[in-house]
C-alpha cells in the first residue's frame, strides 16, 4: 500500500481523489483514497479548511504506526464490512506489544480517529487490568519514583477501604 | 420484630446522609422473609444477597426522587469528559519529566485509556508513579464509578460537591462496615456462606465499565441505572433515554406475592437438588439485578 500506482488511480472514477500521507519520522509514504483518509477529524479539518497539499505530512508518527492507521480507517471505510468483520480486524490491529499500542493511542488521538482511539485504549486497559501496581509498573517500564513516606502516604489513602476486607 | 430494628440501625448507618422514611417500609418485606425460610441455610444466604442488592437498588432509586430536573442536567455518566481539570490534583502533581516514558502521553489519553478500569485497577494505579496516581484520581473517573456501583447521584446537595473519589472510598467504607453488620447479623450463616457472599461484593467492587458504559452512548435495557422514581406516578424513569420501567410493588402487594412462592417452593420438586445447588442460589442471587429479578430468582430456589 505504500505506494498505489499512478494508473490505479485513473483507472478508477476521475472523481476519486487520493491524499498523500507522509510520515515525518522516516519519511514513508502512504497514497490512500481520500474518503478513507477523511475518517481522521484532523486531516478532515485540513482538507475542508484547503490547508492540504498534495502530501500531507505527517508529524510524530511513524511508518510502521501509519500502517496500521489506515489498515484501521480501510475497514472502517468499508460500507460491505459487517460488524463481525471489524471486531475481529480491530482486534487483529491492536494485537500489538505494549510499545506499538502506545504510539498506536498516541497517533489515533493525533489524527483524531475516535474508534481507534477506543479499541486501542481498551487494549492497554486490559493488559493492565487486575494486576499488582509492582506489574503494572514493569510493563510500563516506569521507575517508582516516590519516596518511602509518599508510597505509605498514597498506600494509606486507599488501604483503609480497600484491604484488610475479609 | 426485633431483626428488622436491629437491621434499621445497620441501614441508618449506612444510609448515614439521608431520610430513611420510605425505605424502611420496603426493606422490613426481606427481613420477614427471613422468618419463612429460616429452615434453609441457601435461603438465608439468598437473603443476604437480596438484601444488599435491594439495599443499592433502593439507594439507587433514591438517588434523587424529586430533583429531577438537575440530575437530567448533569448527573448523568455520559456526555461529561469535559469536567476533568476542575477538582483533580487530591493529592501529588506530576512531575512527569521523572516518569519518561509516561511523558510523552497528554492527561486526555490517560483518561480514555484509565476509563475502562475498576477502581481497584485504579488504586493500583495510583501506587505505580505520581504521574499516574495524578491521572487515576481524576474525578470524572471516580464520578463514573460512583455513579454506575450506587446509582445516580448522592442524596444530598452537600455531598454533591464532595470529591468523588473521597466519596467513593467513603460508600466503600460504609458499606463494608454494613455487611459485617449484616453478616454478624446472620448468625447462623455457615461460614461458607459467607464466604460465597464477601466473593460477591469483592467482585463488585472490581466491577469495571462495560464498553456500553464507557462512551458516550446509554444503553437503555433492564439494567439501566439511570432511572429515577418520578413522585407523580410511581414510575421509574430513565433521565436519558426517558424509557418508564414498570412500576415499583407496594409492600402490601410484594408480602402476597412472596407468601404465594412460599407454597410455590414447597410444593414444587426442587429444581436444584443436590450438588451445584448453593452455586446456583448464588449465580441466582448475585445476577438479579432488580426485585422483580429476584422474586423470579427465588422460585428455582
């Protein structure tokens, strides 16, 4: 899909329009049908307001992570595809390690694409579900970074209503 | 009778904000139950289980009888992410350039990503990293979660205002100290059957938002929590949808209605003989989600 053929797009309807996608973090290129691109609100907004060129680029967000944004807005752009179809297509694309779905969050919100802003979170949602804050803080590969007297602090805070229940 | 003064004095604990009044007409209809099935310790469970869940559901109804036209405004769980930056901040701010890879993710996606936890999953949150502890005690979270365990809102003006997460800690709190209440107040429950019954509130308590309940979206079906006893005519009315569920039963009517089961279960062939049977009572008594339900619920019991 990285790069769709000058006579691909003349072959079909003289109206179907095509943008450019470009991210700016290696430099890849995407050419999607523009109805399909349209289902970001952000470059929606571009393109009513004329402020879209040919290429339209594509700050922060890598190739790799584009690719899944528009394997998502291609199937949701699908009028035939049936609600069955997208659950599992969804759940194809979010069946990523923890890394890819935070730029996968991080770009859904960017481009502003609210149902896979929704999938994407409930994803990371559930690899954090029902775990001890010890696990939650490896799979983030965050640092504890309170002091003894926080943690007991903050501990406290809940310990009270939450432990200790028989 | 002694049980239902005993249990009053647990409820007004409870319920510690508001009038008990029309309450405790229609929670003295469970205690007699007590007294008809005493013989069975599944009933005494069942009892137990019914209470609590008529306890939330009547907190739920009550959650604004007459106050309607404010809670349509804006005490609704969805339609309100926009509320977050006002009363946030309970304790600790961010210093988020220490949390590295958390840095780089605005408060906003925090919120979409944290709105599907439980508030266990939340205060385990909280303990990972200040930053976090920040963007968990957001108290539109909190709001949610108090509004989807007890119904609507709190029944008065003053607690309104309260933070939600202290709020919801506090219910927590009261409620827990009501089921040792209660659970001492069976005495003669086996501790098995306590056992059964403390997994159930435990559970409830790691209850998260159905997917149904995280957006912006109401699903308006039998589980709706949404509705409110309108004064006027005893219907319970949605204040989203505007959807009318069937009308509350009188005590009067409910005392017939349980007399009649009472003949019912002795005569019937229990359903549930033998093994699996205090499991079934349980998945019974724990899936009901109002009194109808139960009622139904108690037949196969």
């Amino acid at each position: 899909m990285a790069s769709a053929p000058e006579n691909e797009k003349n072959a079909s309807a003289p109206e179907k329009k095509t943008l450019t996608l470009k991210s700016m973090i290696n430099n890849e290129e995407f050419v999607v049908d523009e109805h399909v691109a349209l289902q970001s609100v952000t470059i929606k907004n571009m393109v009513d307001s004329d402020c879209a060129g040919d290429v339209i680029p594509v700050p922060t967000i890598s190739g790799e992570i584009l690719a899944l944004v528009i394997e998502y807005c291609k199937n949701h752009a699908n009028p035939s595809a049936s609600e069955d179809d997208l659950k599992k297509a969804d759940a194809g694309i979010v069946a990523k390690d923890i890394y890819t779905l935070i730029d996968l969050v991080l770009a859904a919100n960017f481009l502003d694409i609210k149902g896979l802003l929704e999938v994407t979170s409930q994803k990371i949602a559930d690899s954090i579900k029902d775990l001890p804050h010890q696990d939650v803080r490896e799979i983030f590969g965050v640092e504890n970074d309170y002091t003894p007297e926080e943690e007991a602090a903050v501990r406290a805070e809940h310990d009270w209503a939450f432990e200790g229940f028989p | 009778m002694t049980l239902s003064d005993n249990e009053n004095e647990t409820l007004a604990h409870y319920l510690e904000f508001e009038v008990l009044s029309e309450v405790s007409d229609q929670v003295w209809i469970f205690f007699n139950f007590d007294s008809y099935f005493n013989n069975s310790h599944a009933h005494i469970y069942m009892f137990v289980c019914m209470c609590i869940d008529w306890v939330n559901f009547v907190v739920a109804g009550r959650g604004g009888g007459g106050e309607r036209s404010e809670e349509a405004e804006g005490g609704v769980v969805s339609n309100d992410w926009g509320n977050s930056s006002d009363g946030r901040g309970i304790r600790a701010t961010p210093r988020s350039t220490e949390t590295g890879f958390f840095s780089q993710i605005p408060p906003e996606l925090f919120h979409h990503i944290l709105k599907f936890l439980s508030s266990e999953d939340l205060v385990s949150c909280s303990l990972v990293c200040r930053l976090l502890n920040f963007a968990a005690s957001d108290e539109s979270l909190w709001r949610r979660l108090y509004c989807m365990r007890w119904g609507l809102l709190p029944p008065t003006e003053k607690l309104r205002e309260s933070a939600w997460k202290k709020l919801y800690i506090q219910n927590t709190f009261l409620l827990r100290r009501d089921e040792e209440d209660m659970v001492e107040f069976v005495r003669n429950c086996p501790s098995e059957f306590k056992e059964y019954y403390i997994q159930m509130q435990a559970a409830k308590r790691s209850q998260s938002p159905l997917p149904s309940q995280t957006g912006q979206v109401h699903v308006c079906d039998d589980t709706c929590r949404e509705a409110v006893l309108d004064p006027t005519n005893e219907l319970l009315v949605c204040t989203i949808s505007g959807h009318c569920f069937d009308r509350l039963l009188s005590p009067a009517e409910m005392e017939t209605d349980t007399e009649q089961q009472q003949g019912g279960v002795s005569d019937e062939a229990e359903p549930f003989m033998g093994s699996g049977r205090f499991a079934q009572a349980y998945m019974l008594g724990y899936n009901c989600a109002d009194e109808k339900e139960l009622q139904a619920a108690l037949r196969f019991c």
